[in-house]
C-alpha cells in the first residue's frame, strides 16, 4: 500500500471497526497529541521513500493541509531527521525548497556473534560509512571493552556527524523491560549489563534487539514492505533465530521470548542444543548443523568454516554439497512449525545461507509446499544483504519511529 494511502485506509477502518476488544488496563487515548505524533510520523516516511520532495507534493501525498505538513516539517528540521536542499524548478512562481533525510545524522550499530561481534556508522538511509570487527571471548566485561574501543575510533573518524545513538543486535533474546539479555545460549555469556556498561563508556543511548526482530525491523524501515502485514523473518548463522510481525505488530511476547523457534525440539533423539534441550531445530538447520553433516560425511576430512564449505560446494564438491543440501531440507521442514503457527504471507531468510541462495531456495520451497496444510505456501524470500542486515536493523533499533508492538 502506498504510504499515501494509508491514513485514507486507517479512516476507512476506523469507520467500519464496530465493535472490536479493548483492554481497559492498557490504553492510551486519542488526543491532539496522538494525531500530531501520527501525522509527524507519516511526513517523514514520505520524506523518506520520495526524497527529495516539497512540501507541496508532501501535502499531496499526505492529504494534510499544506500550513500543518509545513509545521511538522519545520519540527522536523529542528529535530535534524530532515534538511532543506536543493530548489526544484517551477514553470511559474516561486521556486519550492526540496527537502530530505539528514544523511549527517548517524547511529553505530553493533552485530554481535559468538566470536566476533561487527560495528559500524550507519546513516539515515541506511548505508554504511564504515564498518570494523572486534575479536570476543567469553568474558563479556573484556569482550565490551573491545567493543567500546572499536565505537570510539569511529566516533573519532566522524566528528561531523551527528551520532544518534547505539543499537545492537545480539543472538539471544533481550527482556524489553529492563533491556538485559536473558537467553543467548550460543554467546554463553554469564549475566551482564550490556546496555548500563557501554552507555556509561560512551555516552550515548543504547537499544539492544534479538538479531532476527532487528533484521526484521530493517526491512519495515528501509525496505518496500507496504501492504505486508504478516511476516516472519528467519536468521541462519550459528543459530536459528526468529522475528514475526504479526497483523501489523512487531511481536515479542512476555519478557521478548516469543519466536524462539529453533529452540522447539523438533527430533527427541537429536543433539544436544546449548539451550539444554536435545534436538531442537537449530541443530539441524543452522550452520554449525551444515558443518557437522560434512564432518559426518568425510570424518577423515579438516574441519571446515561455513564460508568454505560454501565454497566446496560451489567447486563440486559432492560432500559439501550433500550437507548444505541436508541443512536446506531441514529449515524447510522447520518452516512448517512458523507457517502452522502464524500464517505469515511472506518468510524472509537473513544469514548465511544468502549468498547461495540458488543452492537452498528450490529444496525450502519444495520442503515448505509438501507440508502446507491448506491453502497456498507464503512467498519465501531472501535478504541478500547478510550481515549487513544485521547492522541496518541495528540502525533502525536508533532511527526506529514508533514501530507498534504487542
């Protein structure tokens, strides 16, 4: 849906609602403030898809009153989300003043992994200024002052941009309460103040996100996703993670567990997970699963990182193909758990497997449609971005703009 259409189709399902479950313990209601907040938030995204734009088309699109677009505009100048530019001819009359995202406007994001953790400047349309890797161990405190080095020296190779804040993405699942990480078992760290220990460091605000909800979030704010209401994005890397947006709603559930999906035991005689729980759905279709089923097949054979068996594959070898193979029928079968589950139309896949997407692609799609009970299998689609979109989606945690959630 075009983003101009949206607060005529907003009207349109206010009018017809009629009676619908309100609960009286969690409300906000309607005042001038709401409506300016709304109206603030619509301006913007237009700003964003149709840069660089006048105010005039803004209140075209938007079907606001020029005088209120030029208010908010003007707010948002203030606010440096938005910057006059260029001035747009005109066949008669005064020539309008364009405007557009303020690309001096920044966020560090943070991607953390197991071994490594990956930071980056990243601006207001989403594209990365710079971009290092800090080695981690499994001491947290050390690990974090890795990090912080790393963010200074950035923040020193930017001194013009204006540094909104930090956001980072982290293989666990953190409470949306008190921002703590409370389940990562893959980063095996021991309880940590993460968000408390790099706000002190450097000053700056922090917004810490499951890696799959921030990819997800990625694609609401910097992707083409209008019209899409139901969708789950899937992560593929050391792990499998999950984040689902729900009718319109980022979900997280209680304490921001909900979409813990590959940790659903899926074969009771499997592996055991770092979770505790044997044969959950990551040991067989992450990458470290696609590894293993190579060491399985050539025992005799160097152990080899995810990258490289890629590369095998791409080179023929019959073994590196036959795992990644392996792996691929396993997250299809996967999927099924998610498609029973939420009925999403699309499920996008981030991580690993990306780059040889036309490797996976027709065995998940093949997997997915022999296990859909009725009706047609959603789009399956990948993020080519890898774990760039791992780093914009920890930029949005920053940029984010009243994403709704339950």
């Amino acid at each position: 849906m075009a983003p101009e259409k949206k607060v005529q189709a907003a009207r349109e399902a206010a009018a017809s609602a009629g009676l619908r479950h309100i609960d009286p313990t969690n409300l906000e209601l309607a005042s001038s403030e709401t409506a300016r907040r709304i109206n603030r938030d619509i301006i913007l995204e237009l700003v964003r898809i149709h840069q660089p734009i006048s105010r005039a088309d803004l209140a075209r699109r938007s079907g606001l009153q020029r005088s209120t677009v030029s208010q908010i505009v003007e707010q948002l100048i203030g606010e440096k989300w938005v910057r006059e530019g260029s001035v747009a001819s005109a066949p008669r009359g005064r020539r309008p003043t364009l405007v557009g995202l303020n690309e001096d406007l920044v966020a560090i994001a943070v991607d953390i992994h197991p071994r490594q953790a990956t930071v980056a400047v990243v601006d207001l349309n989403g594209r990365l200024l710079s971009r290092a890797l800090a080695p981690l161990t499994s001491d947290p405190a050390a690990s974090t002052r890795l990090i912080v080095e790393s963010m200074q020296r950035m923040q020193r190779s930017f001194p013009r941009k204006s540094i909104e804040g930090i956001g980072v993405c982290l293989p666990g699942r953190v409470d949306p309460e008190s921002q703590r990480l409370i389940f990562a078992p893959n980063l095996r760290w021991p309880e940590f103040d993460l968000k408390k220990t790099i706000e002190a460091k450097m000053g700056l605000p922090v917004k810490m996100e499951n890696a799959a909800t921030a990819c997800l979030l990625a694609e609401l704010t910097f992707a083409r996703m209008d019209g899409i209401r139901d969708a789950v994005l899937v992560t593929v890397s050391e792990g499998i993670g999950t984040g689902v947006f729900a009718h319109g709603y980022l979900i997280h559930g209680s304490h921001g567990m909900a979409g813990e999906f590959g940790h659903v035991p899926v074969d009771p005689s499997g592996p055991r997970c770092g979770c505790g729980q044997k044969g959950c759905w990551e040991m067989f279709a992450s990458s470290r699963a696609a590894q293993r089923y190579y060491r399985e097949l050539q025992p005799l054979g160097r152990t080899v990182s995810y990258q490289e068996l890629l590369n095998m594959a791409e080179e023929g070898n019959a073994a590196a193909a036959q795992a990644l193979a392996k792996q691929a029928s396993w997250i299809g079968r996967g999927l099924r758990m998610i498609i029973a589950g939420l009925s999403p139309s699309v499920v996008l896949i981030a991580g690993d497997i990306t780059p040889a997407w036309h490797r996976f692609a027709a065995i998940i799609e093949k997997e997915v449609a022999d296990l859909t009970l009725a009706g047609s299998p959603p789009a399956i689609r990948p993020s080519h971005e890898g774990d760039i979109a791992r780093l914009r989606g920890a930029a949005a945690l920053v940029f984010q703009r009243n994403v709704p959630r339950e």
